[in-house]
C-alpha cells in the first residue's frame, strides 16, 4: 500500500534520524486512541456526568473511595483489554537501537510498558493505572506494573456490564463508549447517574478495597496524579538533567497538542538545545504553543500507522 506521507518529508526525515543521537518523544492520547482506548471522559461512558474533581481529586478519594475505585478498575479494565499498538512497539525499538532516547508520556494506560519500552529510558509524567500506593500519611508502600485484574474481587467487572472490545479502528477511542451506551439502552446525550437502574455501580464498603500489605491499614489509591496534584519530582528531574547534558538533535510529539505545562515547556526546551520538531497529529493546527516552524516536519494521521514508518530507517520494520 502507497505511503500517505509525502515522499519528500518522509526521506528528509529518515535521514535525520539516522545522524540523530539525543531524542526525545512527548506522547499524549492520540497514541492510545490508535488502541482504541477510551479516553479519560469516555471512560465506559457511565461516568460522563461526574465532574473530574469527583473521580480525580484527593479528596473525591477521602469521600467517596469506593466509586473512585469503580471507576479506575474499570478504566484498568479497558486498558488491559486495548492492545499496544504499532506506534508503542516502534518507540520501544528506537529505544533499543538509541540509548540516549527517552520518552516523556503523559499516557497511564500501560501500553508503554506492555510494549516491552525499556523502563529506564520511559517516563510517566502523569503515573500509571497499574501503579498503586499506600494513602497512609505513616507509609510508603507503592507497588508498580501491577496488571491484577480486578485488583481485589469487589471490584470485578459486574456481570451485567457490557464489555465493550477496544478496536483497532476506531481511531478517537469513542467506539467503545457508544457501543457501552447502546448496550444498556442509553441514548446519546442522555443524563445517567449513580441511581439510575441500568447503571450497575454499586456501594461497596472500605473493608472490600485494596488495602496496603505492609502498614496493614491505609488504603491503596491508584498510582496517578490526580487534579490538584503536582507531577512526579523524581521524574521531572531527571528528565530536566537529560535535558541539560547536551545538546539534543530532535522531539517527536506524538498525539498530543503540547499546549499545556509542562509538556509546551518540553518542546521549548528541546528547541532551545538544538533540535528539530517532528508532530505526529490528526490536525496540524493542533501542534503546541510555539507552532512549526522551518525545519520541523508535521505528519498528519493515525499514529499507529505514521509512527513505525517514519523511525523505519532505524528501527527496520515493526509487524
């Protein structure tokens, strides 16, 4: 099958890369939508009418612990079903073949890592799914890559819940919820809360959810950052020393708009040491807050298919 990229940007591009030491990749959603996930508003559908701060805050977690759970067992649930991509498995070559290439994802679904990514050279800015850690002030219990499903068996998908398949083309991750939908009778659109009848979400009590094995009494909490947060310290600064040891030759920016901190700021940065941007998007007026500019490529369409062939000239070819 014929290229969809033009030739001329994918041989300028291909020749870069081979002379390219010091690379960096920005991912965002448009990566994981290539899997057919759902994306955080679209999670299963049935949570579209909770605002983030009652799903995604600490203190929705102090509340209501046991919906927060629901709700991350089931995105939990929907990421281990979706599959990494050929994108994921390309990034993760490029990491074998460039040991002074790392990869800044903004992603907590897993596929990453599902895709063998060499883990030193892969940094979760917003945490991870799979990732848990203790909620006790007196612990530090945190455990990683975690792909327990369900986590604890309260928490196992209810049997009446539709289990909608992510596919492979469906590339916004929207399939899923809307076949969600249709499956128990919602219209589009339609209002839904946690009374509704159709809507198996149940009660569950603190004793049914994952608690911490070492201190024996906090609760386990989802390894993410949630609104209100600050991003992972330890990570920012490593990936700010990598930043600073060299020049850099290019960033890839994968499925992402890069308008918001810090990941606009990593574009700048990585301008600033020298390198050359590359944008893998579905629009090309979605590409950060400085734009392209003369010398940057812009690749329009499904990551999962641009990806693998624009790193081919160092990755060779990615089934």
């Amino acid at each position: 099958m014929a290229s969809a990229i033009p030739a001329a940007d994918l041989r300028s591009f291909s020749e870069y890369l081979k002379t390219s030491k010091r690379i960096i990749a920005l991912l965002g959603a448009g990566i994981s939508a290539s899997s057919g996930l759902p994306t955080f508003r679209g999670a299963g559908g049935l949570w579209r009418t909770y605002e983030a701060t009652d799903l995604a805050t600490p203190e929705a977690f102090e509340a209501n612990p046991d919906l927060v759970w629901q709700f991350y067992s089931y995105r939990r649930h929907m990421a281990l079903k979706a599959q990494p991509n050929r994108a994921h498995f390309a990034l993760a070559e490029l990491a074998r073949k460039r040991k002074d290439f790392i990869t800044l994802t903004q992603n907590v679904d897993g596929l990453s890592p599902r895709a063998n990514h060499p883990s030193e050279q892969l940094h979760l800015l917003h945490g991870s799914l799979f990732n848990v850690k203790c909620t006790s002030f007196y612990c530090s219990y945190s455990r990683n890559n975690d792909f327990t499903d369900p986590i604890v068996p309260a928490l196992a998908i209810p049997k009446n819940l539709p289990e909608p398949t992510p596919s492979t083309g469906d590339k916004t991750g929207e399939e899923a919820t809307r076949s969600l939908y249709n499956a128990l009778g919602i219209a589009e659109g339609e209002e839904v809360d946690i009374s509704d009848d159709r809507v198996p979400l149940k009660g569950l009590s603190t004793d049914l959810l994952p608690h911490c094995p070492e201190c024996k009494e906090g609760l386990l909490r989802p390894g993410v950052v949630w609104f209100g947060e600050s991003l992972p310290l330890q990570t920012l600064d490593t990936v700010d020393n990598w930043m600073k040891a060299g020049p850099i030759d290019l960033i890839l920016v994968i499925g992402t708009s890069s308008r918001v901190y810090p990941a606009a700021g990593y574009v700048d940065k990585a301008r600033a040491k020298g390198a050359r941007v590359a944008v893998v998007n579905m629009d090309r007026n979605d590409v950060g807050s400085s734009g392209l500019k003369p010398g940057d490529w812009f690749f329009k369409g499904d990551a999962g298919v641009i990806v693998p062939e624009i790193l081919q000239s160092v990755t060779g070819e990615i089934q």
